[in-house]
C-alpha cells in the first residue's frame, strides 16, 4: 500500500473507532498498535511500553498534575463563590456590572484554577441564580459562564498550553505569557459585549412591561441596583486577596525566573492546599480526599490520552504519515494566510467531535512544519489555535462547557444555551481575527520578558 492509502486507512480507522464510543485514550492506542502490527516491524511491539515512557518522561509533564491539584484544591472550596461576591459587590454600581462581574471572575478564577469546566462550575453555580434573579434571560446568563470558562485554557497555567509546548518544542514560559495579552482583548470583548446585552434586554424589558403590566416584574428586576457601603466592599475583600496574591506570587516564580514551570505548580498546588485549610478548615483527610481523588482521575486520564497520543504520533511518524502529509500541504503552494485559514478550519471541525488535548498531539505533527516554513511564530500561532479551539468547548455538537452549564442550571433549555453562546464564538472568531492583523497583543510581552523567562 502507498503511503497515501495508509494514511487514509488511519485517519479512517481512528474516527470509526471513536465513533464507538470508546474513551480517546484506548481508541488512539488500539489503532497505533493494530498498524504497527500490519504495517510495522514485529519487533517494534516490543518498544512499546519504552516509547510511551520516552515520550511522557518530560519534566514540562510534570508539572500537569500538580497544576491540577491547584485547580481542585480551589475549585473544590467556595473560592470562585467569594470571588465572584467580592467583584459583584464593587462592580454593583456599573450598568450590566453583574454580568462583567461574572466575565471578570471567570479570567481570575481560571487563572488560580486553569480549568474551563471547573470554572464554568466555581462561578455559574452562583453568578447564573444570581443573574437570573436580577432579571437576565437564561441564554444570556449561560452565555457569559460557558464563554468566561473558556479562558481557562488560555489564561496561565493552562494544560492545553503545556501539550502544545511539549508537541512543538516552544518554551513553555513563552507561551503563558503570550497567552496573557489576547485572554485581556477577549475579557475586554466579553464585557463589551455583555455591557451593550444588558442595556438591549433592558431596553426590551421596558417596552415590554409599558406594554404587559404582568411583565413588569422582570424590568423592574433588570433596573433594580444594588447598594452597597465601603464597609460592606471591604469586607468581601479579606478571603479573596489571600487567592489573588497566591496567582500573583505563582506567576513572580514562574516569569521572573525564579522556578521552572514544574517548581512553580508544586509551590501553587502545595499553597492552594494551605490556603483552603486556613481560610475554609479544609483539612480533615474526609475533606482531603475528593480533590486528591478527583486529582489521580483527572491526571490519569490526561496522562493516559497524551501517552497513547504521543505513541499514536510516533505511529504516524514512522509509516510516513505526519510527513508525507506536511510535504504535500507545501506542495499546493498556498499562501501563507490561506494555508492558516485551512488549518484553523480543520482544528474547528476537529473541535466538533475531540477536546483539545487530542487536537493538539494528533494533528502538531502534520501542521507545524507547513507553519514554520511559510514563516508564522508557533509561539503566536499556539495562542491563536488555542481561541480556536475555545470555541470548541462552547459550540456544539460536543462543547464540553454547554454540558457543565446544563447540570448547573438543568431548567435552563439546551436550545437557549447553544443561542446564548454563539454571540460569544463570533467575539473569539473577531479575536482571531484581530490578533492576525496585530500580532503583538500576544508577541510583546514575552518579547520584552524573554531574558528573564525559562
């Protein structure tokens, strides 16, 4: 067979076998060892396991589970609830100023945490009854959690991040901080966004209520403002600063080059874990073990999915697949623009049916090299496919956080969810966009920073 068919044949293979139902992990694993059987040395079974190994004993991997057991450790206590109060309570006075207090917890929140779902869960449990109650249309209110959970893997530490450094080779310190300036245009877009919703829906509302006087209810709920004295601001403050201060001592270590990226999760994890017990008792072995349990889960599954990913990869090398298919992307002579526009494409079909762990360590081997001779930064270009692959989590038919918001707010219907976030897809696509034309909203600051990253 030419290299052409086997390449079809795996592509083939791997998505009929998906379809299946099968967990990614085993399903990329069972279709690289089936086609190192048929199609490669027998001997090359015996290497399995050392392949793997090779692959996954990468001191940047390291640093993904302790990077998790951050997250679960703030995740897992009323962290997010507080957070989202204190910004609530100093944002109360501005028009909309609910809805940009959840987008603004949401970027903090995924940042102590780098987890879209965690985030989705920590903040929307109590910002979407909070909004709902203040009049804000469930679609609306959905919206703005399902889109400011995205920033979690954008906003450092991200996960997502951490593969595509290990998958292109890039530094890791590099791609956090590239990450920071379009996580800030996106948040800023967001707000923007739900600043302009809320005076439409307000605006709505008061037509409608002139109109119905059953309807009233829900305007003067839209209109009302809270109040609230500086005493009662700066008493929200004391159990949130203890966390902001903690993101901010994580990202001294990290950038001032005072820890590795490993050294730097350890610190974060080992913190979270005492701040949780200081300001929340969250000591007890009972209380322990669900953020350690929840930890092992999600870390096994992620290193379970990166390894069989790596080995599929290491498949594709060695039967000629990955190059064969970058050699012949060259080979259409597309303009650079164009071939970016083609591969951003593809990444948003794969989004439809893959997260983007398996998105990024299936297709690095294929698109990086057309990328890198056509002349984009894969720094850059890592930032841009990770907005890409954002817009995976919040569009259907499988975006993960639609799901998260479901279980949170079940009376919310799914129909007016998937509405409620597509304003929010075209905001991310117009980042893209926007960062095509500038790309030194993600360049500069690890420019200016690079003598002092790792």
């Amino acid at each position: 067979m030419s290299v052409f068919e086997i390449g079809l044949l795996y592509g083939a293979s791997t998505l009929a076998v998906m379809f299946t139902g099968m967990p990614i992990a085993f399903a990329l694993g069972l279709v690289a060892t089936v086609f190192m059987v048929f199609f490669m040395p027998v001997a090359s079974l015996d290497t399995v396991t050392q392949n793997v190994f090779e692959e996954m004993s990468s001191i940047t991997l390291l640093s993904i589970p302790l990077f998790i057991l951050k997250g679960a450790a703030i995740g897992r206590s009323r962290a997010g609830q507080d957070l989202y109060s204190a910004l609530h309570v100093w944002m109360s006075r501005i028009p909309g100023g609910l809805g940009i207090a959840n987008i603004f917890a949401c970027a903090l929140f995924a940042a102590m945490a780098g987890s879209s779902p965690a985030t989705c869960s920590a903040i929307g449990s109590a910002g979407i009854p909070e909004m709902r109650q203040r009049g804000y249309s469930g679609g609306f209110a959905a919206g703005l959690i399902a889109a400011g959970g995205t920033l979690g893997i954008l906003l450092p530490p991200s996960i997502t991040m951490i593969l595509y450094a290990v998958a292109s080779e890039q530094s890791l310190g590099k791609l956090f901080l590239a990450g920071i300036g379009p996580a800030v245009l996106l948040v800023a877009l967001f707000a923007i966004y739900a600043a302009w919703r809320y005076r439409h829906e307000t605006q709505r509302a008061a037509v409608l209520a002139a109109a119905r006087p059953d309807a009233r209810s829900a305007a003067s709920a839209l209109l009302r403002t809270a109040h609230y004295t500086f005493a009662q601001r700066f008493a929200a403050l004391p159990r949130v600063l203890p966390f902001v201060i903690l993101l901010t001592g994580v990202m001294v270590a990290l950038y001032g080059g005072y820890a590795t990226p490993s050294e730097t999760a350890g610190l974060g994890a080992v913190l979270a874990l005492l701040l949780i017990a200081v300001i929340y008792n969250t000591w007890r072995p009972r209380q322990l073990a669900p953020i350690l349990s929840s930890t092992i889960r999600e870390s096994t599954m992620l290193m379970l999915i990166i390894g069989m990913s790596l080995l599929y990869s290491y498949v594709m090398s060695y039967l000629h697949i990955s190059q064969s298919a970058a050699q012949w992307i060259v080979a259409q002579h597309l303009s650079p623009w164009l071939l970016l526009t083609t591969i951003l494409l593809l990444v948003v079909v794969l989004g439809f049916f893959l997260p983007p762990v398996s998105i990024i360590l299936m297709t690095a081997p294929i698109i990086l090299p057309p990328l890198r001779a056509a002349g984009f930064d894969l720094i850059w270009f890592g930032v841009v496919m990770t907005i890409v692959m954002e817009m995976g989590l919040i569009h259907p038919p499988v975006g993960l956080n639609l799901f998260v918001i479901k279980n949170i707010a079940p009376d919310i219907p799914l129909a007016d969810v998937v509405w409620g976030v597509l304003p929010f897809v075209v905001l991310m696509a117009l980042a893209v966009v926007v960062l095509c034309f500038a790309p030194g909203i993600a360049m500069w600051l690890p420019d200016v920073l690079i003598p002092s990253v790792r």
